[in-house]
C-alpha cells in the first residue's frame, strides 16, 4: 500500500495495523474531540508502547551530528506554525555557545489546535525518541517536554511513556517533563526558554540572540516535527503528509492527509462541509487569516502553494465559519480574547490590541461612527509588527484579513443593517482573562 493510499485510510474510523505505521505516517488513527478544550477523544484510543516502536520500526539509532544533513536533505521544516527549516535552527544552536537545552514543545497556543496533543497521546515514544536523538546530535545539557497547564491527558500519556523508558533503561539523556501555565502564549518559544531559565513564561522582546559564549541557549522543536524526525533517523522516507484540526459542527476531528489534498475533501471527510457552503474559513486558527469560500474552495493543503497566494495552514487548524453566521462578530470576540492573552510588555500589547478589539466590537455591532471605523485601520497600522513579541501580529493579521472578506457585511452592518447571526458566537472562543 502507498503512503498516499495509507494516507487516506487515516480518514476513516479503522485504526491502522503496525505495518501501517512503520510506512512513515504519524497518526494512528483520526480521533473526534469535543469543540474546545484538553484533547480527549469521544472513543478509546490506541497508545503506542515501546515494545510496538521497536516492533515496527526498530529501535533508534544515536543521534550524531551527520543527522543534521539528513533533515537537511529532506528538507524538515517546523510544524508549530512558522515553517521554519529545521536545519537551519540546528546550525544556529550548532554554531552558538553555552549549555543548550533542546524542546519537544507540546503546548499548544491556539485554542482550536490538538494535532500535538493527539500525537503525543497516540505515539509519544515516536516524539521522545526525535528529543533524543536532537539532544544527542547537538551535544545538549537539558530534553525537557513541554506541556501546556490545562493538558492532563496528554501529561499522563507522556509520564507513563517517560516511565516506560526508564525501566527498559535505554541509553539516552535524561528526559524532563515540565508543565507550564494554562495561558495562550505558554507555547510560545521564547516564553518557553525564559521559564526553563528561571524567568517568567512571556515572550521576550524582538532582538538578537545574544552573544554572550557562556549564556543558556534553547532550541524549541515542535512535536510533530520530533516526531518525523525519529522516522528520518532511521531511514524511513518522508511521509508527504500533515496532520490537521478541523472544526465541525459538532466537534473537532484531528488527522493526517496527503499534502495537495483539495480543502473541499478534507471538509467533506469530517463532516464539516454539508448544507449550504460555508461563508468563509478561518485557516491557521486564532493568529491565522480569515479565507473566503470562494477561495477556499479552491486551495489545496501543500504550504508552498498556500504561501505563493499569502496564505498559510499555520498550526493546521481548519474551522468554516456557518453561512449564517457573521464573521465580523466572530472576529471581535477572537481579538478579545487575543486582547486579554497579552503579554502586556509594550504599547502595541497594552494599547493596542484592546483598542483594535473594541474597534472590532463596533463594527459588528454596527455602532462604529465613519472616525471610529477609519480608526481600526489606523490601529492595524500602528500595531502590526511593532510589538516587543509576535503576539499582536496574529491578531492585527486575523483582522485585517477579516476586514477584507467580510467587507460587504462591513458595509451592511454600517447602514444599520448587521447579519442576522451578529447576536451569536459559533466559533468556540475562550472566555477572555480580563
């Protein structure tokens, strides 16, 4: 069987036998979740132990620095969200000084995200073994996993993992399990190192790494990118797949396509896509962008295509907005909780983003005057991309972009006539912090 064959057996309810698994694919199985909150699948879920890891792909080789050409000709990028080449962060944590820890960053800042929940539940010795093998090859102090506060499952999964390990005493580093705090930004990678460092969890201000020969250096690795890692180090090929959280009417469904699969698909595979065409679709989650369908329908899930039109699938989180619904009220209470999640280190994070989720406030209200409506635009302008951290990008992106598809309920709603679904929030937001 193919991978790409294998690939959409994953979308079906039957779980995957071992030698499935030894063809490179992440996910087990697909697994439905409620809307919100810790990632506890409806039905029981398969856990890989050890022994089925070196039943079906073997055990894993040491990690050594020629590891680094390995990921590089493969072409290894992150999957938190950015993309990054994983090689190239190798080379800067190769290339600088000080002790380095290296992280499997398991917490996930969107709200709707749980794929690296789900694959840390499902096969968190594949995720152990790529923190391993990393913290080897780079000559690491620290491999510490780090989970986010509200994740309890997870936690049990990767302990009884770490445990399991520990009595079968493999030749590895000492693997840490580190909980931080139930917050949007816990996840974020330069909150994550100033935590293990003893600092508070909150992103640190824009700047260059220092140069300092002596200072700690951290190298955050998300997941699912350990995760293919430890498939890469032995050999396997590369799965041309990504695993993805799509919203549903009733739930959410995480699970692993074959990239260049039409969105189309993938909605109609979950359940998402039935009646009448969504309005629109948020891609990437919170700090993603607003896609109309008519667009959307039209895009397929391979990042450097999503990318070559502006766009991204960022943390693969995939929610369609109902047809009913109003995307500009729906806007306002995702910048409102993007608001209260602030680091409040600068202006942009203070000022900012509860003035721009007002202004939004407004606008789906259909109160905003023609100043207050010039106003957001000017708000974007002055906040985007001028924060101490990355927070306020992905709420001025989400807004702009809103700004763009839902321009016509724009216009309705400032000649007093708001959508009929202005009243009603269907996207599941997290109560704010304010």
């Amino acid at each position: 069987m193919t991978a790409d064959a294998l690939a959409q057996d994953t979308s079906r309810d039957a779980p995957r036998t071992r030698a499935d698994a030894a063809v490179g694919l992440l996910l087990l199985h697909p697994v439905r979740l409620d809307r919100s909150g810790p990632a506890v699948p409806w039905e029981r879920a398969a856990t890989e132990l050890l022994d089925d890891v070196l039943d079906d792909v073997g055990p894993r080789p040491r990690g050594t620095v020629e590891l680094l050409g390995v990921i590089e000709r493969h072409g290894l990028t992150g999957h938190g969200g950015a993309h990054v080449p994983t090689a190239a962060k190798w080379r800067r944590a190769l290339h600088a000084g000080g002790p380095l820890t290296v992280v499997a960053n398991g917490a996930e800042s969107e709200p709707l995200s749980a794929k690296d929940s789900t694959l840390l539940q499902q096969r968190p010795h594949l995720v152990l073994d790529g923190l391993a093998l990393a913290a080897e090859a780079l000559g690491a102090s620290r491999a510490v996993v780090w989970l986010h506060g509200a994740d309890a499952p997870t936690r049990t999964a990767v302990l009884g993992a770490v445990a399991e390990r520990r009595a079968a005493r493999l030749a590895e580093p000492v693997l840490e399990v580190v909980t931080g705090p139930t917050h949007y930004l816990a996840g974020e990678s330069s909150a994550i190192a100033q935590a293990l460092h003893g600092g508070p969890t909150l992103p640190t201000a824009r700047r260059s790494a220092s140069t300092d020969p002596g200072a700690p250096r951290t190298l955050v690795q998300n997941v699912e990118t350990l995760a293919r890692l430890a498939l890469l180090a032995r050999g396997y090929p590369p799965a041309p797949t990504m695993l993805l959280t799509v919203l549903t009417g009733i739930g959410r469904e995480v699970l692993e396509v074959t990239r260049g699969t039409p969105l189309v698909d993938v909605l109609r595979r979950t359940g998402a896509l039935h009646g009448r065409p969504p309005k629109a679709v948020l891609l990437g989650g919170f700090g993603g962008v607003w896609v109309s369908w008519q667009d959307a329908e039209h895009l397929t899930f391979d990042e450097g295509r999503l990318r070559a039109v502006g766009l991204s699938a960022g943390a693969g989180v995939v929610a369609p907005l109902a047809a009913g619904a109003c995307g500009l009220a729906e806007t306002a209470a995702i910048a409102d909780y993007l608001a209260s999640m602030s680091a409040r280190q600068c202006g942009p994070c203070l000022f900012g983003l509860p003035a721009l989720a007002e202004g939004v406030r407004l606008l789906a209200a259909g109160t905003a005057s023609r100043r207050e409506r010039l106003q957001v635009h000017a708000d974007l302008r002055a906040v985007a991309g001028r924060g101490a951290c990355h927070h306020p990008d992905g709420a001025t992106r989400l807004i702009a972009s809103a700004l763009r598809v839902f321009e016509r309920d724009l216009d309705q709603h400032a000649h007093g006539r708001p959508c009929a679904g202005s009243a009603e929030i269907t996207l599941p937001v997290p109560v704010g912090a304010r």
